[in-house]
C-alpha cells in the first residue's frame, strides 16, 4: 500500500473513531436528562410549575453534561483498547488484579469492592496488562508466557525471567485465568508449547 493509502486509511479509523465517541457522548447526554423525569413529575406536587420547571432545566442540563462526559470518558477507553488489537485479534477477559512487588507478602484475594487500577486482559494472540483500563504497561504473546500458581498468586514468567506476580479478586478466579491462558496459548499464532507447561 502507498503512504497515501495509508495515510487515507488512517484518517477514516480516526473520524470512524470520533464518531463513535461522538455518538457515546450524545447518549450519555441524553440518558444523564432523561433521568430528571421522574423528578420533574413529582415535584410537581409541592411547588409551582415555574419553579419546577427552572429547576429540572437546571438538574436536567447537570445531568446531560455528566452523561456526555461520562459517557465520552468510556468511549475514549474502549477506542484506546481497541486501536491495541491487531487485524484478526478479539479480547476474551478482564481480570481485576492487584500487583504483588518481588518478595512482598502477597495480600489476600480482594473482594469485589476494592480498589485496584490494574487488570489483565486477555486476547485472541496476547496478555495485556492495563492501568485504570486505558493505559497500556505491557504486552507479550502467548508464545512467550507461562503462568502458573504460587499459593494463590499468579506468577507471569517469560523468556527473559519474571514479568509480574498478582493476585486476583475472588471472583475472578486465578484458576480459570491460568486455564484460559494454556487454552489461549495452545490456539495463538505461532504457538510453541512452553517446557513443562501441561496443555490440553
């Protein structure tokens, strides 16, 4: 392809993705002042319509501009994680992990509400690891990988030594992740079976 052509290609996944935020925005906007509905029917009851009326434009208008930057907040991460995948490729799984530092004393699977801004995503050909879902710290290949369990911390090996340790929330499940990755790896392009790794 000419450097044109892929500039040409560029410029419409670029407007194909500000108009896809752009939709999202509109939505949320819509969605955040429809929300006042409900408010501005019963309220009715309690002062005049002049009053109810300047006050669900107030709260409809706060409602609509939350939705939109809400919702244009959202797009922008999905469009970051999706420009991340190659021709062909599709995400399987999030998982909520927590980062475990070289000989720290793993903490216990977290439950659903706790906090963390670091997951494991896993895709067609590769393990992704994200923070706050839309900034990218590390991606390696199926290939390359294997994960196993130390207790109920997942160890993340690759060709050069350690990549990380983590530790997941309960529901997420570290067995399943480990299960989903050898499945992964065994149908990823240019798989080669890891030593000692056991695949189905």
């Amino acid at each position: 392809m000419s450097e044109d052509g892929e500039v040409t290609a560029a410029d419409d996944r670029d407007a194909a993705r500000r108009k896809r935020v752009r939709r999202s925005v509109v939505g949320g906007g819509v969605a955040g002042a429809v929300g006042t509905v409900p408010v501005a029917i019963a309220a009715t009851e309690y002062w005049p319509w002049w009053l109810n009326l300047a006050l669900c434009l107030f709260i409809g208008g706060g409602g609509a501009f939350a939705g939109a930057v809400t919702a244009g907040r959202e797009r922008g991460k999905a469009e970051v994680r999706r420009d991340s995948l190659a021709p062909g490729e599709r995400e399987v799984g999030r998982y909520r992990v927590k980062l475990v530092p070289e000989g720290a004393q793993p903490p216990e699977p977290f439950k659903v509400d706790d906090y963390t801004s670091y997951s494991l995503t896993t895709t067609t050909h590769r393990l992704q690891l994200w923070e706050f879902d839309y900034v990218p710290q590390w991606s390696h290949p199926w290939r390359d990988l294997r994960l196993t369990l130390d207790g109920h911390v997942v160890v993340i090996t690759g060709p050069q030594g350690p990549v990380g340790r983590f530790v997941l929330g309960r529901n997420d499940g570290a067995t399943e992740l480990i299960l989903a990755a050898n499945r992964l790896r065994a149908r990823a392009p240019g798989h080669s079976p890891v030593p000692g790794s056991h695949e189905p």
